[in-house]
C-alpha cells in the first residue's frame, strides 16, 4: 500500500483538508475534537509498518485484493476499444467499499473505540462495514434511507445476518443524504467510544484525505497490471462517481500521468435536462453540503435539491472535494449517464461476458461504451466498482424478467 | 442592537436572560411572527429566528418536525429576514441561527447587509466553526453584528480559547454531546464547560440544549447567563396542531413559567 494521503503533491490537500478552493471542515465544534483525534490517529498508523501490513494483509488474505484487471474482449468488440476491467466487483462483500472499511475498522481498533456506526445507500457501504465489525469484534449500527432499505432489501438482509443494527431514516428524502445526517446526529452524541466509518471520499477533512489513502490501491494496482498485460498506460480510464471513492481510488493512479484521461461519470437520472439526476458536477453549484466545500445540487436559497439516479449508491447530491478541484483544474472530466443508458449497460455486459455489475459500475462501463465511439481503437480501464446481486430487484422490475414465460425482451443480437 | 444590552439589561436585574428559539415560517410565516412576538411579551429577552434548512444535521426530531413543515410552507430566506425585521420591532435583540450554505448562497456580504437592515443583532452558526468562518468574520466586524458560535464539552481549551476569541456578543455553550431536543434532567456537563468557558473570555454565556422546564431554567441560571430554550417551545405549537389560540396560549404559559425560573436562580 502507499502510504501517501494525498492524490499527488499538487493535488494533495492542505494542512486543514482544502483541495483548492474546496473541501475543508465545515462540522460543529462538537465534533472538531473527534475529526482531530482521527486525523491524528490515522497520520499516525500510515507510518507505522504494524498497521500497514496489518492491513496489506487483511486485504490480501480477507478481502481477496489484487482485484484482477480482465481483458474484457467480447465486450472491446463490441466498443471498437479495448475496455479492460478493474475487478473490484469480485472483492470479498462484492464491492471496492471493503477497502475503506478495513482501513477504517482497523483504525478504530487502534483508537479503542469499540462501537461503529455507517451510513449507506446502495447498502454495499453497510455491507462492508457490518463485515468488518464481525470480523473485528465491534458492535455497529447502520444508517440507511427508507427508500433505499427497499430498493435495496437484500443488502438490507446481509447487514443484519452479519449482526449490524440497520435504522431506517425517515427523514428528507429518505436516502443517501439524509442516512448521512442521521449518522452524524447518532455520532455527536456517541463520539466518546463510537467511530463513523464514513463510506465514500466526501465530509469533513480528513475523510476525503484518509478514504483515499485505503482506496487507493484501485489505481496503483490498476497502473501496474495495465503495463503488465498491455505494456503501455491506458489512454484513458473511467469509474462512476456518486460520492467519489471508487473513482478516486481509481484515478490515485493515474493523476500524474498527463497522457491518461481520466472520466468520472455522474448519474444522470432522466437526463440532467430534467431536474431528476444526480449529476452533481454537472449541474451542482459550489456549496457546504456534510462538512465541506464541493458541488451540490441546491436551489436559489441554498436547500438541498433531492436528487434522484436508479442507482441507490449514486443517489446523493453532493461530490467529494478531490472531485471537485479535479474538474475545476480540468485534469479529470464528469460526464453524466442516464439510467436507461447504464441500465441497458448493465445488460450488455451480463450478455458478452457473463459478468452482472452494479448499476452503480453499470453507469461507468456505459460510460466507457460511448467514450469508446471518440477513441477507437484506444485502450480504456473501467473500474467495475461492484457486482450486481443487490440489484436483482431493480433489473427485474426495469426489464420486466422473472417470468418465465415472457420472452419479448431483445436478445444480444437484437440490440 | 447587539444582544449585549439584553444581557447587560439582565444582570442588572441580577438574574439570567431567557433567550428563545423558533423557526422562521413556522407554523406557518404570520404564525411565527405571532409565536416570536408572544414570547417577547411573555418574557423572552433574546430572540433566535431559526432559518429552515433542507439538512438539519444538529437537530433532533422536534426542531426537524418544524424546519420541514417551514421548508413545506414555502419558506425563503427573504421571509427569514422579514420575520427578523418584525420580531426587532419590538425592541428585543434578534439573531437568526442557521446553518452555512445557505448564508453562503445568499452571498455573505448581502446576507450581513440584509440582516443589519432587518436590525437583527448577528448570527448563530452551530455547524461550522471560526476556522472556515473567515467572510463571515469580515462582514459582522464591518457592520458590528453579534457571531455567536458554539463551544462543546468536548472542546479542547485551545479551542475553546480561539472560539470565544472570535465571538461578540455572547458564547454558546452547548449543554450535553448531542443535538437539539428536550431532556428530562439538567444537564451535568453545562457547569463544567460554562467554568471552562468564563475562564477564557468576559463575554456572557448562554447555555442551551435539551432545557425544557422552570425547574432546569433555574438550574442553569445559577451558573449561566442566560439559558436558551428552542425545542420546549416548538413543541407547545406542535401539540396544539391547527388549534393557533391554544398553541400560543400554550407557549405563553410556558415563556412566563421559564421567565421565572430564570429569576428564581
Ligand atoms: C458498487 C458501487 N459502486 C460505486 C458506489 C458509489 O460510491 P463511490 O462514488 O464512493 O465510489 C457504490 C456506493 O454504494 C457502490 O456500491
């Protein structure tokens, strides 16, 4: 593992977490003693050789990392580029999230709280946390919007065999964001001998700083084998970005290779014309959203917008603030998916490579499927962030499967 | 007005102020000019008009009952500022307590513009601190206005020494580890901080969180200088529904019964 908590020098934050003009820690002073303490703790263990392997090996020997990165050949045909795959969704809880979890689990340990608590919505987040805590002895309980509990009830059963507390959040729109405000309610009240496992690169400094510096193994795992198999860098790579960690991970790698394009693509709803998406980037305007300074999709007066992606992990209207300051320097480009878009994706990769992803990773390989048609014949590494158990429900109820009987659906060659 | 002529107004009294919390817009916008106005009458020596924000991260679920029946109604910042001007109206010193982004959308120089020609007093800011405060700083020292942040028991004495530095006005000690609601006993941790507290500045200190009765009032006033109460309140005129009388008779009674506790100290 590196040990660097900074994207790059020249990315990195400063000493009070700002990317540029974003990110920071806009948080009640109830908790600045808390965030400083984890700051403290977490500059602490990355230097410390116990900590790292202890982590390199629970990633190695329980999380099952190096993910491999698969020559995605039918699929490449299909694009007129070739689209090589970052396995993440064959980590052990199916998902990249278990890299953050353990990191942050491990750090709780070290801190000696005996209690976590996550928000989560695609569940995955959840997923990986109420893992970790079994693994690790910790008691843990999980914060999940009503709506998300729903559309994602599998997860929803995991957590609880594994023996989190879920809570539903009934509060504002009853998702991502409001899981996250409920957390952070629990957590000013708990903070004496409770960790918040905070589940993608965005919140308060250190989050963004110290969620990278455990992900970041996506990118420099990705680099390497890319030159292994290919022997060159890709010409660009991809990840699908709701509040940014897996596309962060991802582009730790490559930031300073000035050749490689990096494509973070946001959830674009049903389209970012009408006001149902969560294309943060895309449409958001500079604000405070979850304690620091990113985009945020807000009205005239500064409330939150509710935003909307079929995707339960995407479905959040703020970005983290690495995110942020890469799109405002132009070194990484977000471009928004629409669901249809990342939903026929997902049926197209299930189709030329029998793998079933996310609808989350979904958004980034329809991503990669149009970014193919402007570079043909180039190479694009596409984080497949997930895999796409959890979203059975959906798919079934989108292509109307199921039954049987019905046979109506296009088949491969139809499409 | 700063909210210092209340306080200095208190103690000569030789008591603690009472200072009063409602969201702007609820129950609905005339309804809490009438609610504020009321508790002015009925003993309130500060008022905060709290501005309904989309995510209320330190509110418990009382405040956000509140907060999402205002967001509902339709209320704007612009009505925060009205209900500013029509609650000063009444000579008690009024400060808006809101979280950032939207003072940050409104531009914070015209947001400080704006509530000085409302003649509100400042502004509370429970969900950032002076560190990323810099603008808001500027603007309230160029106008006078009253920054009234937060300090926690968790608060490291350094931090607490630079937080109080950059408050005017007075200090707001927040209670217990948690957000806003009632609770039934008082709270233990406040006199331990508000000691804390006096030893780093000479400004007043309110104390606040989860006061809900005369008896806790009087508690408080004994080592505080003024006690704020912000759920107790919203709850009378959630109980009372569609019922406006009861709801203000109702908040009346309880203002008067907090008035005195804070007199009995
Ligand atoms: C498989 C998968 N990919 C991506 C995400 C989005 O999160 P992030 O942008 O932090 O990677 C999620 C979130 O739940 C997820 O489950």
């Amino acid at each position: 593992m590196s040990t660097a908590h900074e994207i790059r020098p020249g990315y990195g934050p400063d000493e009070t977490g700002h990317y540029g003009d974003f990110g920071g820690r806009f948080m009640p002073e109830a908790l600045v003693a808390a965030l400083d303490e984890l700051d403290t703790a977490w500059q602490k263990a990355v230097l410390d050789p116990v900590f790292i392997a202890d982590f390199e090996r629970l990633l190695r020997d329980y999380a099952g990392t190096p993910s491999m990165l698969y020559d995605a050949e039918r699929l490449s045909e299909r694009a007129g580029a070739r689209i090589l795959l970052k396995r993440e969704d064959l980590n052990h809880t199916g998902a990249h999230k278990i890299r953050n979890v353990l990191g942050q689990a491990l750090l709780t340990k070290r801190m000696g709280k005996k209690r976590v608590i996550a928000e989560t919505g695609a569940g995955q987040h959840g997923v990986a946390s109420a893992t970790a805590a079994a693994y690790l002895g910790l008691d843990c309980t999980v914060y999940m919007g009503e709506v998300d509990t729903e559309r994602q009830a599998l997860n929803v059963a995991r957590m609880q065999l594994l023996g989190a507390e879920v809570v539903p959040v009934t509060s504002g729109s009853r998702t991502l964001k409001d899981a996250i405000n409920e957390a952070l309610r629990d957590w000013v009240a708990s903070v004496d001998h409770t960790a918040y496992l905070f589940g993608t690169a965005a919140g308060p400094h250190p989050f963004p700083s110290l969620v990278l510096s455990f992900v970041r193994g996506i990118g420099d795992e990705a680099r390497r084998q890319c030159l292994e198999l290919t022997g060159a860098l890709p010409e660009a790579v991809a990840a699908c970005v709701g509040g940014g960690s897996n596309a962060i991970g991802l582009f730790a790698g490559f930031v300073d290779d000035p050749d490689v394009a990096l494509y973070g693509y946001e959830p674009g709803g049903d389209g970012v014309d009408t006001d149902r998406h969560a294309a943060t980037i895309w449409a958001g305007d500079v604000g405070v959203l979850h304690g620091a300074r990113t985009y945020v999709l807000q009205d005239e007066d500064g409330q939150t917008l509710e935003s909307h992606s079929i995707s339960a992990g995407l479905d959040y209207p703020g970005v983290g603030p690495q995110h942020a300051h890469l799109a405002r320097t132009g070194r990484a480009s977000y471009v928004p998916v629409t669901d249809t878009e990342a939903m026929e994706a997902m049926r197209l990769l299930s189709r030329t490579e029998g793998i079933i992803p996310a609808i989350e990773s979904a958004h980034a390989v329809a991503g990669a499927m149009n970014l193919a048609k402007e570079r043909p014949g180039q190479t694009i590494l596409v984080n497949l962030s997930g895999r796409g158990d959890k979203d059975m429900a959906t798919a079934l109820e989108w292509f109307g499967l199921g039954d049987a009987e019905a046979t109506d659906e296009p088949t491969e060659q139809e499409q | 007005m700063s909210v210092s002529v209340a306080f200095e107004k208190a103690r000569a009294d030789d008591r603690a102020a009472l200072v009063g919390y409602l969201p702007a817009g609820f129950p609905d916008a005339e309804g809490s000019i009438d609610a504020l106005q009321v508790m002015v009458e009925a003993g309130c020596d500060v008022i905060e008009v709290g501005l309904p924000y989309s995510d209320p991260v330190m509110d418990g679920p009382t405040v956000q009952a509140a907060v999402q029946q205002a967001l509902e109604g339709g209320s704007r910042t612009t009505d925060v500022l009205r209900t500013v001007e029509a609650v000063a109206a009444t000579g008690a010193p009024t400060v808006v307590m809101t979280a950032w982004n939207p003072v940050e959308r409104y531009g914070v120089e015209r947001f400080a513009a704006a509530l000085d020609d409302a003649g509100g007093a400042g502004l509370i800011t429970p969900d950032i601190t002076p560190d990323e405060a810099g603008p808001w700083l500027e603007a309230a020292d160029a106008r006078d206005l009253d920054k009234i942040f937060l300090v926690a028991p968790s608060s490291t004495p350094e931090r607490l020494a630079m937080t109080v530095a950059s408050c005017r006005g007075f200090v707001y000690a927040t209670a217990v580890m948690g957000v806003t609601g009632a609770r039934s006993s008082a709270p233990t941790l406040a006199g331990p901080l508000v000691e804390r507290t006096r030893a780093a500045t000479d400004l007043p200190i309110g104390v606040g969180l989860g006061i809900s009765n005369a008896d806790q009032a009087a508690e408080v006033a004994a080592y505080a200088d003024a006690v704020i109460v912000g759920s107790a309140f919203v709850r009378t005129l959630l109980d009372a529904g569609t019922d406006r009388r009861a709801g203000l008779d109702a908040l009346r009674a309880l203002t008067e019964d907090l008035a005195r506790g804070v007199r009995r100290a």
